[in-house]
C-alpha cells in the first residue's frame, strides 16, 4: 500500500515544525539580550527550516516506530534535531559551493551579503556574507544537539542515541571533506564519487536518522539491521536521484538554475560516469563549460547533451532502479509492523521518484 504523503502520517511535518517554532522562540531571548542585532539571527534560521519535506525528521521518527516506540513528543523533538543539523549543512554547503540560491530564494551568506550592501557598510559584502553564514551553521548546529538532549526522552535512550547522533556528524563532516578534496582533485572516478554520496548524503540522510531513532528507542538488532539495509540503498538512490535534478531538472520544482550542478562543477557520481564514458571530443566539449559560472545557456545544453549521448544519464537511472528494489525488499520484511513498513515503503516513492 503506497501513502501520499508520507511525511504526514501522525503529523510528523507539522508537528516538526511547530517545535522547532516554539524552540526558536525561546532562543530569541538569550540573544537579544545579547544585542537586537544577534536576535536577528533567529529569524534566519526560523526561515531556513520552514520549508522542505524534512525527510531526516521523518525517517527519524519512523526508524523509533518501526523499533517498538510510541508516539509522543519527546520523539517529535528529537526529530526535530534533525532539521536543525540538516540547516547547518545546507548552509555550511552553499557557502563552500558559492550557491546563490537555496529552495528558490538567496541562500543564507548571499542574504547577509545583500544586508552588507543595502546597509553600504564598510569592508567586502562577499566576506561579510561568508562569516554570517558560517556563524549561523554553527549556531544551528549548537541547536541540534540542543533540541535532542531536551527532548525528554530517558538518560539510557539519550545515551543510546547520542552515540549514533555523534558518528552521523562525524560521517557528514568526513563526507564534505571528501567532497571539496575531490573538487580539488578534478578527477575523481565513480567509485570516489559513489563514497562522497555514501558517507556526505546516503548515511547522513537516511540510514543514520532511521538508526537514531531505533537507538532512542532501544530496537530489536535485527531490525535495526533491515533499517540499515533500507537505508543506505535508499539513501544512495535519493542522491543519484539529486545529481541528476542538478542537471536535468527544472528550476520551477528544485529551486536552482537548470544545470547547475554543471555550473558549479560538482564532481558527482552523474559527472563522473559521463567522463569515464565520454569520447576525447567530448571530454573537452564538456570541460569546456563545466565549472564555469558564466556558461551560457548553449554550453549548458551541449553538456547535458554530452550526458545524454554517453548513457551516463540511463545507467545512473539504472543503479538508482536497483537500490530502490533492495530498500523496497527491506521495507516488505515481516519484522517490521504494517504501519511502519507502508511508511517506509511510501517513502521510497517520496524520496527517490521525484519530478524533473
């Protein structure tokens, strides 16, 4: 049975969200008092974290479900931890890719960027706008950690889940590094690739929230271990799925320019495949505007094209089919209860069907 909306099963978006509100609210007043100027901050991380589908909250929530945890709100809070990480990310991301856009709207340090200038203060509005952000991803994350130790959940679970709260960190950090360190490189293989997902997207998105959650609740092992299973082939095949948004998506539904992970050069699993499989003819084409901002629009279609002709986009599409059956597989095991394995299956569609 597949779920429309998924995320919505027990409320677990609207509820999310509304804790994060009344948190937030409660954080504006050790700021202010600090200065009206730093309370200011609040309303740019309250923005940030209103919109999405906050899968990493909800597959938080559904990892304590499928290990025997009730319904409640300590949960609600924990998950909600999640968005505040998945903030600190996304603005630490932008910074380091110099994205100008965020869900359809200036990201964070291009905000503060634009304050500096509209304000004609002294000094660079780029650096000014660079150390904002930076501020506010660490603030996020203080946050997080924040939201999850008072979440009213016991010291045992707490402890339980802390020691997966920690690797997941440790993980996306590691993850980012691997990123911008191939970036450098300039010629990673798939298989570079593939880790640079895995352990900056795949574990952090899905698998590690899904263990979170079993952890808080005190899981049974062996459904702890489906979770993983489930989540780290369904965390690779919501990845592969972004990389090719970023090329062949349509900027009305992902927020972004067409092509722009072209634009930016990311070196993804997608990139990587089209090198590996490219002719010498189209492997210049495609450096030619690959990681330059100023491309226009021809270059951009000349590339995409170049995606195309290799078959990197179909054998992306491919490997994304298969980790989609093994998460389904994992999500049908009987250990898991009816309502948590229709969730999780549903959430195989969200996370991996989406529109160009």
């Amino acid at each position: 049975m597949e779920i429309e909306e998924p995320w919505q099963v027990d409320d677990v978006h609207e509820r999310v969200g509304k804790r994060l509100n009344e948190f937030l609210t409660v954080q504006r007043r050790p700021l202010a008092s600090i200065s009206p100027d730093v309370a200011d901050l609040v309303d740019t991380v309250s923005h940030f974290v209103s919109g999405g589908k906050r899968l990493r909250a909800v597959f938080l929530y559904w990892g304590w479900r499928a290990a025997g945890g009730p319904d409640c709100e300590p949960i609600i809070t924990a998950a909600a931890a999640m968005e505040m990480l998945q903030a600190c990310a996304l603005i630490h991301d932008d910074v380091m890719d110099r994205s100008d856009v965020r869900r359809g709207a200036p990201s964070v340090h291009r905000q503060f960027q634009a304050k500096h200038d509209d304000g004609s203060w002294s000094g660079s509005g780029a650096d000014f706008g660079t150390g904002a952000a930076i501020l506010v991803g660490d603030l996020s994350l203080t946050w997080a950690d924040m939201l999850l130790l008072e979440s009213d959940l016991s010291h045992t679970a707490l402890a339980r889940g802390k020691a997966v709260f920690d690797e997941m960190r440790c993980e996306l950090m590691a993850g980012q590094y691997l990123d911008i360190l191939e970036q450098a490189r300039s010629t990673p293989g798939a298989e570079s690739a593939m880790r640079v997902i895995t352990y900056k997207s795949a574990k952090y998105t899905i698998e590690r929230p899904l263990q979170l959650g079993a952890a808080l609740a005190g899981g049974n092992p062996d459904v702890i271990k489906l979770l993983q299973t489930y989540g780290i082939a369904l965390g690779q095949a919501f990845q592969l799925r972004d990389d090719l948004l970023g090329v062949f998506g349509d900027s009305a539904t992902t927020g972004k320019p067409a092509g722009d992970d072209l634009l930016q050069g990311k070196r993804t699993v997608l990139v990587a495949q089209t090198l590996d499989r490219a002719n010498s003819q189209q492997q210049t084409e495609f450096e030619a505007g690959f990681g330059k901002i100023t491309a226009n629009s021809d270059m951009v279609a000349t590339m995409t094209g170049i995606v195309e002709a290799t078959g990197a986009r179909a054998h992306v599409e491919e490997q994304i089919d298969e980790l989609t059956s093994v998460a389904l597989s994992a999500a049908a095991d009987p250990l898991l209860d009816a309502t948590s394995s229709a969730v999780l299956d549903s959430l195989v569609s969200a996370a991996t069907r989406r529109k160009y």
